[in-house]
C-alpha cells in the first residue's frame, strides 16, 4: 500500500471511530483529487453500512399530497412565486388509495410529503394518519415542514411514527439567503420538539449550493451525528428554470456521495436514501449511493396525474410511472446490486 492510501486508511479509523469526527479529517476526503483515497472511502461506507445494517433495503412509500406552499425557498420549485406550476391538493379518498397501493407492494412504511400548505388543516391530517394506521401495519413518515409543537405533538398522538425536515445547510448565512423569511432557528426548533415528542427524525442537506463550501459540508455532517438523528436525505443540488437560481449549474454527483460515504461511516446506523434527486442526474448515481452506505429507496406512489406538478426540480426519474411500477424497477435494482427488500418497517437499528 503507497503512503497515501495508508494516510487515508488511518484517516477513516479515526472518523470511524471518535464521537464527533474533526473537522479536518472529514476535509481530507471531500477536497481528494486521488480516485484510489475515493474508492478507499466508497469501500469503507459499503462495509460500514453491511456491518451496521446488513444487506436489506428498505422501501418507502412516497405520496405527495400538497403542492401548495407558502414559503419561497430560491432552489425549491414549488416555491410560491413560481406562478407557472399548476398546484394541486389531494383528498384524503385519493391519499388512501394511494397508501392502498404502496400496501398492495408490501411496502410497510408510508411517507406523507407536502409543501407547507398554509391550508393543512391539522385535525384533517390527524384523521388521515389514524385511519392510516388503522387500515395497515404501516409506519408513517411525516414530511410537511416546520409546524408548531402542538401540530406535532397531535399528529405523534394519532400515531405518526416519524418525520422528515431537512436542515438543507447548516452555515446559516446561506440558509439565510436561500429561505427569505425563514429562520434557521425556528428550524432546529422544530427538529428538537420532533426528537422530544418520540418521532423517529430524518433531516438531511442538498449538496453543491452556489456558496457552499466543503468545510460547511463538514459541519453538516458533524451535525448529522450530534443532533443523533435517525434518517439523512444527502441529494444535489438540480437547478430549477422557474426558480432564482435557473441559471446555476447543478450539484456535483461526485461531491455528493462523497457526504453520503462520510455521513454513513460517521452515523453508523442510520437510514440513508439513494435520494430521487441524486437518481435524476445523468448516470446510474441510484446503484453509486446504495453502493456507498445507502440502505433506502423511495418509490413514488403520487398519482401520475400530479405527479409532474410536483416539480421541486426538474426531470424527476420515473415522473410517468405508477408507484406499482416504480417499485418493481426497484426490486429489480436491488437484486441487480445482489441486496434484498427488507419489508419490515426499517426502524432505525439501535
Ligand atoms: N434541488 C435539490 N433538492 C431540492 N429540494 C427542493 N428543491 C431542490 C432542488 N432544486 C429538496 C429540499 C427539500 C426536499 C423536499 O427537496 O432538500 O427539503
């Protein structure tokens, strides 16, 4: 082994193995430009994640129900200045049809995503979730944005069993400057009032946002691992043509599983995604994350018919495709990759 590689093994047994890892040595591998330092990392998450985890994948059921939203994130499609988008709400009769069919795959947990759709009524989304949890032996996964802690805690109450709020960066400058009118607080706030009401709680970044830099990238993942989350979205950045930012280029895919490598040595145990978003740039990225520490897919089961109208960014993979559909191509992908569908609900292993 030449000096460098060995450098880079005694680098990953440190981040492997301290609490929080330094700063500095999470930066050796993001800021690498030798491939054999890469496929060291990308080698050492894969095992990391067979240790942790094992070889199961687990699938979750994703329905976007709401593409309304008040809030004007600069990256995100459905921002609401973005007048070009035809906005749809579904019924909860449309929702549990839905859920009726991420239930016919034998999919075991359900993710509810929206935009933040000042409309949600909270005593509606109660409803659904028990008769939801009612119907299946299903976990449901929240991802509606930042609410107050009662709206949480009634939904905890009708049996919500976790929920998804990215913390998109961590440098609050740039969180600043991409969410005019939002607070980088308010959004711990509500990642804490989650943990403490007993959700399982995912969080997660997008990866190449003008500005970003990789020392902020290291503290994203030193985040990751303090706030001991259960769940990590790692997507890019996919430059949006009805948003401010249209004209900057998209994230790196490279970059991107390179946190994904990271966070999963660091994290341990941790449910991962091989993201939508990493999987609509060109290139088989989808196999690349669940070959790097990815542990999770996510079908889309959101009605063709809106499927496109919820263009957080564009060239969605598999917009034409019913979730049945989406999900086979994913049992396909996985046997491909010589894993398994795990069905269980795929709480976080403690
Ligand atoms: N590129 C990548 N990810 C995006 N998201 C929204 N817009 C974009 C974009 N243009 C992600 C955000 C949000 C999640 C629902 O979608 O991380 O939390």
């Amino acid at each position: 082994m030449n000096d460098e590689i060995h450098h880079a093994e005694e680098f990953l047994d440190r981040i492997e193995q301290d609490d929080t890892p330094a700063g500095s040595d999470l930066e050796y591998f993001l800021a690498a430009s030798n491939q054999s330092i890469i496929e060291r990392l990308y080698s050492r998450a894969d095992s990391a994640r067979k240790r942790h985890i094992g070889n199961g994948i687990y699938l979750r059921g994703l329905i976007e129900f709401s593409s309304f939203c008040r809030n004007r994130c600069l990256y995100c499609g459905l921002n609401r200045n973005n007048t070009s988008l035809a906005r749809y709400r579904m019924t909860s009769e449309e929702i549990l049809k839905a859920v009726d069919s991420v239930a016919s795959c034998r999919i075991s947990t359900v993710v509810l995503q929206s935009g933040e759709d000042d409309s949600l009524d909270h005593i509606w989304m109660r409803d659904l979730i028990s008769e939801i949890r009612n119907r299946h032996n299903m976990a449901v996964t929240l991802s509606l944005g930042e609410w107050e802690y009662q709206a949480y805690a009634l939904w905890k109450e009708a049996g919500a069993n976790r929920y998804l709020l990215k913390i998109e960066t961590t440098d609050r400058d740039l969180y600043d400057r991409l969410h005019p009118g939002m607070s980088h607080q308010n959004r711990l706030r509500c990642l804490r009032d989650l943990r403490s009401l007993g959700y399982e709680v995912g969080s997660g970044i997008i990866v190449g946002l003008r500005g970003q830099t990789v020392a902020s990238l290291c503290r994203d993942i030193q985040f990751f691992k303090e706030e001991n989350l259960d769940m990590i979205g790692i997507g890019p950045f996919i430059s949006h043509p009805s948003t401010e930012l249209c004209k900057e280029s998209s994230g790196d895919a490279e970059m991107t599983l390179r946190v994904l490598a990271l966070t999963r040595i660091v994290t341990k145990t941790t449910n991962i995604p091989a993201t939508t978003a990493i999987a609509s740039l060109d290139g088989d990225f989808r196999s690349q994350a669940l070959k790097c520490g990815a542990n999770v897919l996510m079908p889309i089961f959101t009605p063709v018919l809106h499927k496109s109208s919820y263009e957080i960014y564009p060239d969605r993979s598999c917009t034409n495709e019913e979730g049945v559909q989406y999900a086979e191509c994913l049992f396909r992908l996985a046997e491909s990759l010589n894993r398994h569908i795990d069905y269980s609900k795929g709480d976080r292993k403690k």
